[in-house]
C-alpha cells in the first residue's frame, strides 16, 4: 500500500531468472533469454507514469517491451499471456471488482494479440485504422448507393469527374498561351475540389445513406459502427447495383 515492493528468486530456477524492484511495482522472471527482459519491462514501465494512461495499457506495454527483448527462453508453440486488473471503484460485471481480465494461450504471438484484444474491447486509440476518407472508391459508393436509390435519389445522373488538363490540347496550350492555360489550369482545379467534396468525401449523408442500405438488406449486426462499408455491404450493394444495371438494359 506503500509502494514498497520485494521478490525472491530460489537457487533451482531455469537460467535466466531474477527480479527488478521500483516504486509500486516488481517484475519476476524464471526461464527468460537474459536480465534485459525485466530490465525493458521495467524501464516502460517506469516511463509510463504520469502519462495517464490506464493501468493496463502501462502493464501490457511493458510486457510487450520485455517481449521484444526474446522474452521466455521456450519460444515455439506453448507460448501464452495474461493480464488481470482489479479495481476498487468498479464492481465488475461479478462485483468482484475484476475490471479487466484477458489470457491468451497456445498464440504464436501471445503479447501481441493480448494487447489486439484489450484495444479491440476498450477501444484504444490504436485498434483501428482511420483518416479523412476521399478519393475514388467514395465516388464509386456513392455513384452505386445513388443507382439503387440510396444517396440522393433526386439527382438526375451522377456525374463524371472534371476532366484532365494532361491533355496533348493542354500541353500545346501550355506552349503557346500560357496565360490561357494558366487559367484553365486554376478553373480545372476549383472544379476538382467541389467535385471532391461533393462525390469523394465520405460524410454525414453518405454515411446516413450507408445506414439505410444495410437495415434495409438486413446487414447491421451487434457491434456495427454507424457508416460501415465492410465486405458484406460491399458485396450486397454490387450485387444490387448489377440488378439495377440489367434491369435498366432490358428496357
């Protein structure tokens, strides 16, 4: 309760084993490949405080550390992972106050799929992938969702990109008027930009129009995030798009 911590390590243990103590915390190790395991699990351990960061990201994060040190001598198929937290503010679904409790066995990977899991289910910033999403795959969602009737059916067509300026017309243009070009260049890149944020952003009223395709084709799961073009939608709305495609050519 004080902070103070102590280990022993018997005489008739696997090479390597030992202990490094420090301020609410020790770490044991028996059969590990030397002392720099402990030693790095230590020292991001001890480089984590203050951070605010939980607990349990400090704790898996240190063992990931002493991981890629060679970690347990044993390496091959009988590798695992565990990590339990308990927590006196939070009764835990079994009000045993057990906030967290994760073990991995038989992984070849075991911290790491340990630190997947605990991302995954708390939802750290790290267990997905994301950025501002625009570019021709959004176009292609939307030009699909609005064939179907999903992304603004009121609109007439959906129309195609603004067209290049590396043209032959262009570049001879760009030799001999280049004022002219000049212009056409800027007028050519205004469009672009409206276009893109018309047709290649994936924002709010696309991802509305997302929502309505996957309740009506009886996609959305347990779990779904608002917006997600996964493989199964992708697969429902080609499939739909090609129908709707056919059906128009028979007319």
């Amino acid at each position: 309760m004080k902070g103070r911590s102590a280990a022993h390590t018997g005489k008739q243990n696997g090479n390597w084993a030992g202990s490094r103590q420090g301020l609410n915390y020790t770490v044991q190790a028996n059969i590990m490949v030397g002392p720099e395991v402990v030693e790095a699990v230590a020292r991001t351990f001890e480089s984590t405080e203050g951070t605010g960061l939980p607990l349990a990201e400090r704790m898996i994060l240190a063992m990931e550390a002493g991981y890629a040190k060679g970690g347990d001598r044993r390496w091959g198929n009988l590798q695992s992972a565990a990590i339990k937290i308990a927590d006196p503010n939070d009764p835990g679904r079994g009000n045993d106050h057990i906030a967290l409790a994760i073990e991995v066995g038989e992984h070849p990977e075991p911290v790491a799929e340990m630190k997947r899991i605990y991302y995954s289910t708390g939802r750290r910033l790290g267990y997905r992938n994301f950025s501002k999403i625009e570019g021709p795959d959004v176009i292609e969602l939307k030009r699909m969702l609005h064939a179907v009737g999903y992304w603004r059916p009121t609109l007439a067509a959906f129309p195609d990109p603004p067209p290049s300026t590396n043209t032959p017309k262009m570049q001879e243009l760009q030799r001999t008027d280049r004022a002219r070009y000049d212009k056409l260049v800027a007028d050519a890149r205004a469009q672009q930009a409206t276009y893109t944020r018309d047709y290649a952003a994936f924002d709010d009223e696309t991802i509305a129009a997302v929502d309505r395709f996957r309740a009506d084709k009886n996609l959305n799961y347990q779990g779904n995030a608002s917006g997600l073009v996964d493989a199964r939608f992708i697969d429902a709305l080609k499939s739909a798009y090609l129908d709707k495609k056919k059906s128009e050519a028979k007319r």
